[in-house]
C-alpha cells in the first residue's frame, strides 16, 4: 500500500495565553504566561493557587447563543477550537463530504468536574431527584462527540485517554485512519479543564508546584518543584495531501512519522532512565528518513517536575549525542502549564507558529542552571529562523511516551 | 401560591427549550410546535421533579407535552 503524505491545513486554539493561532503565537513570541490565580473556585484551603487558566474566553463568540447551555466547559474549548481550525482550513462539511470526515480527541480529565457534579447530585438529592440532563456530559467522550453534533461530521469519532499523550496518540489515530482510507480529512483534537477535583488529585499526590519550593512553571531550571495545571483546546485539521491540494488548501506541514512506547515502571513513577521516551524518539526519526541533523528545534514534554526534566535531557544527550549542544529546547509549559492531554495539541501548534513564523519560544522562567539539565535551551525567543523539522515529545508518569515528527510543507 | 409555580414553571421551560418568555406560548406542544428533542423533555421533567420534589409517575410523562399540561399537573399536586 502506497503512504499517503498527510499534511496539516488547519489550526484552532483556545489557550491561556492566548485564542486562536495569531493571538497565541504572539503571546509565544513574546513569552505572556496564561499562569495565573485560580478564579473557577476557591483555593483557600491549597498552598497552591496558580494555573493556566483560560480567561477572557467568550463562547458565544464562537459558536453563538443557541445550544450554549448543553455545552459543558472541556465541550465549549473543543468546539471553540474546531471552530478555528475548519475555517482556517477553508473545509466546507456538507452531505457529500460528511462521511469521509473524522474526529479524534485527546482527553482523559475533561468531564472530571461533571462526573464530580454528577455524583454529587446522586448521593445528595437521591435518584429520583437527579437531573439525567447532566449524564450525558459525564462521559469521557463527550466533547469529541459535541463537535461531531455541532459540525454535522459523521465518518468517525474517536476519544484517545492515554494521559499525558492523549494528543499525539489522537494524530497517530487519525494518520492511521486516512492511511487506511476510513477518512480524507479528521479534525484532531486535545482538551482538558482544570477542576477542584483534578486539581485536588494533583495536589495531594504532591506533584503541584509550590509545594516544595515557589510556585513557578520553570522547566529544567534548579528551582523546578512541579507542576502548574493548565486548560484548554487545541484543534488541527489534517489531510490527506492529494485531498488537500484538489481544494487548493494552504499546507502547514507534513506529518512525517509518529512513534509511542509504554513503558510502566511503578504507580505514578517515572521510568528512571527514560527507555520508553528514547525508544519513542528513535522509531520516530528512523520512520521519518529526517536525520538528526536536520532537527531545527525540540518542543519538549518538559512541566517542571523535578525527574521529568532530568530525564527528558538525559534522553535527548543519548539520542543526539553531540548534537545536543546544537539543538535549541523550547518548553512552552513553562507559559501554558501542564495541560495533560491537551499539552501535545499546544506543542504542535507552537511548533507550526515556528515554521510558519520563524520563531522558537524562549523557556520562561528560566533562571538557575542544573548541572542535569544541560541543553541548549532557549532562554530568549529566538526570532528569524528556518524552522523546517520540530521533534515533538510527550510523557509522564505512568509509562505513556510518544513522539511526533513535523515537517514544513514543501 | 398557583401564579408563582405558573412564573416558575414557564422559566423552566423557557431556559431549557431556549425559547423567551415572552414567546413561549403555554399550550405549544413540546414536539409537534416547539420541536423538542427527547433529551430536553427529560430535562423538562427533571427539573420539575427536582424543583418541587415531586416524581412524576412513569405514565404520565407522555402527557406532559405542554407547559399547561406540567402547570395543570403541577397545581393538582401542589395544593
């Protein structure tokens, strides 16, 4: 079977520092974090009160009043986002085209609050008593299915709840699914929003910042202590090429190869050396026939947890070896925060923001050196560069890895 | 006591259809005028039952296809 090439047309995103993908790569450039205070609920009784929360988000912009109330948060940034993304990708879904049209999401936490809710009601007011109309946002594929209802889109829908790599998972899914011919076209997705109860869970596992040190998103910095949650969509529309060209689309870039391992170790630790990571980053360059010489810039999976950082740098020195010192590392949840499955979706977009810009977001709060992380990271936006290949990887606790491959439509 | 559940059922009814109030006719029939989906009937009985803590038994829920219909079952249990 002859591969298709699989290029990407169109961008969407609902970010904390920024709505759709000029305001979002301006916030990039110029290192705006979307960290701030909490104000969804109320975080007296937490050491910790910062998130990348989405603010000045008005739905109703975007997708109008009517049907706004049966939309829960995580469905109001997908939609939002898949928004964006078709309009920038010029798709017209109509009755001929419908069923050659997929959606695949990355999302694991997005209907905690709803499920939460959800109980809650159950237990307090009783069965009899309990408003079914809110069942139905308590399923782990709600948003998805919500932007294939909004959108008319009936060729597939997919949710992809692999934690931290939900995102590259749900474009692995989609490449598949044209590869394979079930689609010519598939609105990949990743959402998360951030609830008292995930932030709860974080917290009391102890994997927030602010915990053992200040509260910042610094990834690969000394002072790096956890984690900043952080919320939001990212929605890109990919194609196959020969579809994508028949309708004169604007070609972002080219999905080149895609790899994931898993690799568990103990509940909620990471594998100490990485080898899943590795693993995922090697099979991804030897699909891509990209040597690792043409590797323009790294979008790290880095959050600022302590071992994470270590890690990824450790890995990245065996993979690259001398290259290493060449490469810049970009982190953009040192901005976002760590949006779980929605953080590849971010990292894909900044990364076509790079090839489309000729900009590498600098690693905010980048102050102290560790003498285990020592790469070349960008410490200031680098501007006017030719970004033509951007590695992509993912990762966490939990034995999920992947890693993506882009390219620069030529 | 009986203009009250009137406001209040109408508000129900209104925030969940998406209809004003001040177009939402009484007797248009949920599925025939306001063409409804079955999905927000539930809600329509659920939160009548929530609101005034009274289950509506399984037979007549098919009756309730009007904002009279819910006000004039609502005003037989509530006296």
């Amino acid at each position: 079977m002859d591969e298709k090439k699989i290029v990407i047309t169109g961008i969407g995103v609902v970010a904390p520092n920024g709505i759709g993908k000029e305001k979002f790569w301006d916030a990039l450039k110029n290192s705006n974090s979307g960290i701030k205070p909490i104000s969804r609920f109320d975080t007296a009784d937490f050491k910790c009160k910062l998130a990348g929360e989405v603010s000045d988000f008005k739905p109703a912009d975007y997708l109008g009043e009517k049907g706004l109330r049966e939309l829960d948060r995580s469905s109001r940034f997908l939609c939002a986002a898949a928004k964006l993304a078709i309009e920038d990708a010029g798709l017209s879904i109509t009755e001929q085209n419908t069923d050659s049209i997929g959606v695949c999401t990355g999302t694991t936490l997005s209907s905690l609050w709803n499920i939460a809710e959800y109980d809650r009601e159950v237990i307090k007011d009783g069965p009899l008593f309990t408003d079914a109309g809110v069942f139905s946002g308590t399923v782990a594929n709600a948003a998805s299915s919500r932007v294939s209802i909004l959108f008319n889109i009936q060729g597939f829908n997919a949710t992809i709840s692999t934690g931290y790599t939900s995102s590259i998972e749900a474009i692995r899914y989609a490449v598949n699914c044209i590869q394979l011919g079930r689609a010519r076209a598939v609105l990949v997705g990743g959402v998360e929003s951030i609830s008292p109860a995930s932030f709860t869970g974080f917290y009391r596992l102890g994997f927030l910042a602010g915990l053992k040190g200040e509260e910042v998103s610094c990834p690969f910095d000394k002072r790096r202590n956890g984690i900043i949650l952080g919320e939001g969509a990212g929605v890109i529309v990919l194609e196959d090429e020969t579809h994508a060209k028949k309708r004169k689309a604007r070609m972002y870039a080219e999905v080149k190869s895609a790899a994931s391992t898993f690799d568990a170790y103990k509940l909620g630790k990471y594998q100490p050396q990485g080898k899943g990571l590795y693993q995922s980053i090697r099979k991804t360059l030897s699909r891509s026939r990209v040597s690792p010489e043409q590797i323009d810039c790294v979008q790290a999976s880095a959050n600022s947890v302590k071992e994470h950082d270590k890690i990824e740098t450790a890995v990245l020195r065996e993979v690259f070896e001398k290259l290493a010192d060449k490469i810049p590392v970009t982190a953009v949840k040192s901005v976002l925060g760590e949006s779980f499955s929605a953080a590849g979706l971010f990292q894909v977009i900044s990364s076509l923001g790079s090839m489309q810009e000729g900009f590498v977001p600098a690693v905010a709060n980048y102050r102290e050196k560790d003498p285990e992380c020592n790469l070349q990271y960008v410490t200031k936006t680098l501007s006017s560069q030719k970004i033509a290949n951007v590695l992509i990887n993912n990762f966490g606790p939990g034995g999920n890895n992947a890693a993506l491959l882009l390219s620069k439509y030529q | 006591m009986a203009n009250k559940i009137d406001d209040e059922l109408k508000k129900i009814v209104s925030t969940i259809t998406e209809i004003p109030l001040d177009t939402l006719k009484p007797d248009a029939d949920f599925f025939d005028d306001l063409k409804i989906d079955s999905m927000k009937a539930i809600e329509i009985v659920a939160a009548f039952e929530k609101k005034y803590k009274i289950v509506i038994p399984e037979e007549e829920i098919p009756k309730m296809r009007s904002l009279s219909k819910i006000i004039a079952f609502a005003k037989d249990k509530i006296k």
